[in-house]
C-alpha cells in the first residue's frame, strides 16, 4: 500500500471555472471548483448527467485548460504548462481509461501500450509493455489488434496502457460503460488492484453507487459545482 510519503496533494483545484462552445451557446460548466485529493486516495466522482463530472476529470487529466483558477498535479502547475510541456507531463504522470477503449486500430495489443512509452522516453517499452498485458491476463494476445480482441480484453489493454508508466495519477471516466457485469467488474478490480499495489491516487467517474463506495471518499458534482465531499 501507498505510504503517503509525497508532500502535498496529489491534485489540488482552486476557483476552477470553465466554459465549453462559442458565443451564444456557450456553457458554463465547471463552476468555482476547489477540490483536494491526497496522495494515494481513490475517489469516486458521482452526479448527475451534465452536472461537469468528466469535463473535470478532462481537466485534472490536463486535456482541458480551465478559463480560470489553478490546476496543480502531481506537484505540477498545470496553468502554467504549454502544449507540449503539458503532453510530456501526461505521458509521464496521468494514466487515463475511457469508456471507450481509444485504441488505436492499426496497431497491436503490444504496440498500442509500448508507444506511448517510447514517446515518453522510455526505454524498455516493449518489455514493460509485455509485462502490463501479461499483468491484465493478456499476455497470449500481444499481437492482437483491436478489432480482432473482445470489449472487455479492449478495455484491458486500454488499462495496461494506462498503468504502464506507473503514473502517480490514473483517472477513469465510466470505464465498464459499454461492457457487461461480469467483464465490467474485472475491469474494476484491474483498476484497484493499480490503485492499491502501486500506491496510485484514482478518480473514478462513475454512475454506480455501489462502485462509487469502493473508493475511500465520495465527491458529489451538481450542475458544475462541488455538492458533497466526504468519505
């Protein structure tokens, strides 16, 4: 388990405002946030839809720039971060797992985990690569691409790729959204078991209570703003 050695919270928003779309249509989304979330914690972020839940994450994530406030992650500001300075950050410290795998189709199980760490500088891609698939059960499918994998072994090597740079951070936006039950619940014990045994802070969109209470602390989002914080 995660010893808490690292000074500080591993993310830290404050007045947090942003707003999405153009000129008439322009909506305010994330409204005033300041939330902390210590190091090693694993959240479940919960409300209603369209209540900003993972515009947020999008945010802690560094994949959307807030209009106002301060992003820090990991130690990092991200406000003061450009695109490129922000990208290297990502590949380095945020791993992130979508509802939808974002696999890239022409490329296989191995290589859809192993070149994002080459592009981070990585060294040992492939080997590490080879080790987080074999980690998710999917050490017999290396050369697999996407199409030819399942939904839930897609979602395993998204998960792979997540975890494979040992980030501090790994974030979750509905990951076991478009799979069943039982497939869906080895997702999210792939996610904890990251969690727990790498000492990893989680954020964790989701619509599930029950999933929700999982994680050690509950934070609430209504129409943009924090609603409920406790554990």
């Amino acid at each position: 388990m995660n010893s808490n050695s690292q000074a500080g919270p591993a993310i830290a928003l404050a007045g947090v405002n942003l707003s999405l779309g153009q000129g008439a249509a322009r909506v305010h989304i994330l409204k005033d946030i300041d939330l902390h979330i210590g190091t090693g914690e694993a959240i479940g972020l919960v409300g209603p839809s369209g209540s900003g839940k993972s515009t947020l994450l999008m945010v802690m994530a560094g994949l959307e720039r807030a209009d106002s406030g301060t992003v820090a992650v990991a130690g990092e500001n991200l406000t003061r971060l450009d695109e490129d300075a922000l990208a290297r950050f990502r590949g380095r410290n945020i791993g992130i797992v979508f509802q939808s795998f974002h696999l890239i189709p022409t490329m296989t199980a191995l290589e859809n985990v192993a070149v994002p760490l080459e592009l981070a500088g990585m060294v040992d891609a492939a080997e590490r690569a080879r080790a987080e698939l074999a980690a998710v059960g999917l050490g017999e499918r290396l050369d697999h691409y996407p199409a030819q994998l399942s939904g839930g072994e897609q979602q395993r090597v998204a998960v792979a790729r997540a975890l494979a740079p040992n980030p501090a951070i790994l974030v979750a936006d509905e990951p076991t959204g478009n799979l069943d039950e039982d497939t869906g619940q080895q997702i999210i014990d792939l996610l904890f078991a990251g969690h727990t045994e790498r000492g990893t802070t989680l954020v964790l969109v989701t619509h599930d209570g029950a999933l929700a209470r999982r994680c050690g602390r509950v934070v609430r989002l209504r129409s943009g703003r924090v609603d409920g914080d406790g554990a």
